[in-house]
C-alpha cells in the first residue's frame, strides 16, 4: 500500500484516539440498535475484526419504530425497503457509520479525543440521533464548556422518536449516560 493510501484509511480507534473507546463502540452499537453480540479484536494498526457471536442479523431492510428503512445495525443511510446485504457488508457498514459519526463527533468536540467513555457514549449517542443532532446538542454546548457531567446528564434529554417517549430510548440513554460519566 502506498504511503498516500495509507494515510487516507481512517480507522475508529485513530479518530477517538483510543481503542477501549472503538471496542466499545464495536460492541454497543450493535446490541442496542440490533440486539446482536458481538466480539470484536482491534489490531495495532487500528483495524477492526468483528464476529457475529448471537442475536439477530437484519440483514434484510426494514422499517424503524417511526417507519425509517433500517438494516443491519440500525444503518438508515442509502437503505431502501426490499434490500438484502451479507453480514460482511453490514460490518463494513456499520464501521464506515462509527467511523464518520466519529469524525464528526470529534470535530465538534475536539477535548473527546482520547476519553475512551465520553468519546464511546456521545459517538452512540450521535449514531442514534445523527452527528449534526450531537453537535447542536445541550451535551456538546456543555461538553466545549468543559462541563463533563453536565454534559452526560443531557444525554438523558433525547428520549423521544417520532414526538414520542420511547421505553428502548430511555433505557439506552440511561446506559449512555452511565458510560460517560466513567471515570470523570
């Protein structure tokens, strides 16, 4: 591989600056969009290896709690109803969405690089509700100000989908929440 290529392969460790906060990532986003385990082995060159362990693969699009066509591990980009994908594409997949959520994530707060929990959690959290929704968040807005707790507390706000309070969401937040607030 060409140096020039090198430099342009992204990994999700590289862009959080750590690989407990890629592994979490790796694991979590699967079993809350998807209910599937996972293992997954990061490399020293960042890449990632991910093994179906259990659960259901959707590997065949469907429609979300407020009707969006979803597959594999909650990805809704370019998804369209009646189409099939192979579990390497899902994985592929799902590493390109933690991979540019994650970009965007830490774009906007840069002081997440290299905080394995905070990074993990808000990355989730901009997974579930988009990177521009994470971004314009009152946990963002308090995460810039340095206000660390403030800012895992705010995650509990995003309990809705589609104008509605939903039981998963409160729950998934409450899990966020809690792995930001490690080791603060």
């Amino acid at each position: 591989m060409s140096d020039v290529k090198r430099l342009a392969v992204k990994t999700l460790a590289g862009v959080l600056g750590t690989t407990i906060g890629a592994a979490a990532l790796f694991t979590s986003i699967p079993a809350d969009e998807s209910g599937r385990k996972v293992a997954v082995t990061i490399a020293p060159d960042g890449a990632a290896t991910i093994r179906h362990v259990s659960g259901p693969q959707f590997l065949r699009a469907y429609l979300d709690a407020v009707k969006v066509p979803t597959a594999c591990d909650g990805i809704t980009r370019g998804v369209r109803m009646g189409q099939v994908y192979t579990e390497a594409q899902c994985m592929a997949k799902l590493e390109d969405e933690l991979i540019a959520h994650a970009t965007a994530v830490v774009a906007c707060v840069p002081a997440l690089y290299g905080r394995p929990n905070q990074a993990a959690a808000s990355v989730s959290l901009a997974y579930n509700i988009g990177a521009a929704g994470f971004c314009r968040s009152t946990a963002a807005r308090r995460f810039n100000a340095g206000q660390w707790a403030a800012g895992c507390d705010a995650f509990l706000m995003w309990n809705k989908a589609g104008g509605r309070v939903l039981a998963g969401l409160v729950s998934r937040r409450k899990r966020e929440r809690a792995l930001c607030l490690t080791g603060l």
